[in-house]
C-alpha cells in the first residue's frame, strides 16, 4: 500500500512541476522592442527609428507586390490608416524578393508607412514568430508590443472604423 502511496505521490509532484513549467514557458503575445528592428525605412528608402511608432496600435502587414489579394486590400489599409494615424500605424514586412520589388511596391501603391528591410532577419523572425502562412496578413500590436489581432485585414473589412476601437478594448 505504501509504494502505492509513494507512486500516486510522486505523480501528483511531478504533474505539478509539469503544469508550472509549462506555465512558464508558455509563449508570450508580447512582442514589443525586442521584436521591431531599431530601424525601418521610410517611403523613400531612408532609414527612420522605429520610436516614432511608441505611444501607437501598429499594424504588421506581411504583403507583397505579386499577391493579388494584397493588391485589393493595400487600398484599403491605406484609407484606414490615414483615418487613424493619430492612433495607429502600418509597418510593411515585405514578401517581395528583393529590396528594389520592395520599394516599387510601397511606391506604386503609394504607401504612407513604414517598412522592414526587404529579406532581413527581424522580417524573417516576425513571419516565423507570428507563424505567417498566408498574406495578405496583418497584425495588430497595441501601444506595449502585445499582440491584440491576428486577423486584422477581416477586422478592417468587417467592421472598418470600428476596427481600431475594438483592438483598443
């Protein structure tokens, strides 16, 4: 009776061990200053500091210039932003394969925000930590970095200005 006593013991300590180690590591929706670059470029390929977005939502916006849908929904978010750029701000994370496709995108469509660097490491890192498959794709971070959507381009169409008071509650 007592090594049954010892085996449901120690199971029950080691679920326990398990439970807050898996609490612990669980992966935070917080991506904040560690996860922008210091730097983005502007429209005209000059690099700005990423502070100017604190204090802001910011939406991430996995697209590129071959992707149809993206195409149809840039528009869109341009208008959106615009409304709101008091609130809230759009940094581009390109799909394009290379800088120059990169830039002749945000030229065409005449893009107000910001972008990573075309094929760096900090885009690579955002697409595979916010597990991107499929764009047009945007996220919406608030103020502190922490990830508030994952299905903003439905969000804006659904509920247009709406859309930022929502993310705010």
């Amino acid at each position: 009776m007592s090594w049954l006593l010892m085996v449901m013991v120690g199971t029950i300590v080691a679920f326990t061990l398990f439970s807050q180690n898996i609490e612990e590591t669980k992966p935070q929706e917080s991506l904040g200053a560690d996860f922008l670059p210091q730097t983005l470029l502007d429209p005209s390929d000059r690099k700005v500091s990423s502070s100017i977005l604190k204090d802001k939502y910011v939406g991430l916006y996995f697209s590129a210039s071959w992707c149809g849908p993206c195409r149809s929904f840039t528009p869109e978010l341009i208008k959106f932003r615009n409304q709101h750029q008091e609130n809230f701000e759009v940094v581009l994370i390109g799909g394009d394969g290379s800088p120059k496709a990169q830039s002749k995108y945000m030229k065409k469509y005449e893009m107000p925000w910001l972008a990573m660097e075309n094929q760096s490491d900090a885009a690579k890192t955002a697409s595979e930590k916010l597990k991107v498959q499929y764009i047009p794709y945007l996220v919406i971070l608030d103020p502190e970095g922490n990830v508030v959507s994952k299905d903003g381009v439905s969000e804006i169409r659904a509920k247009g200005n709406d859309a930022l008071k929502s993310w705010i509650q």
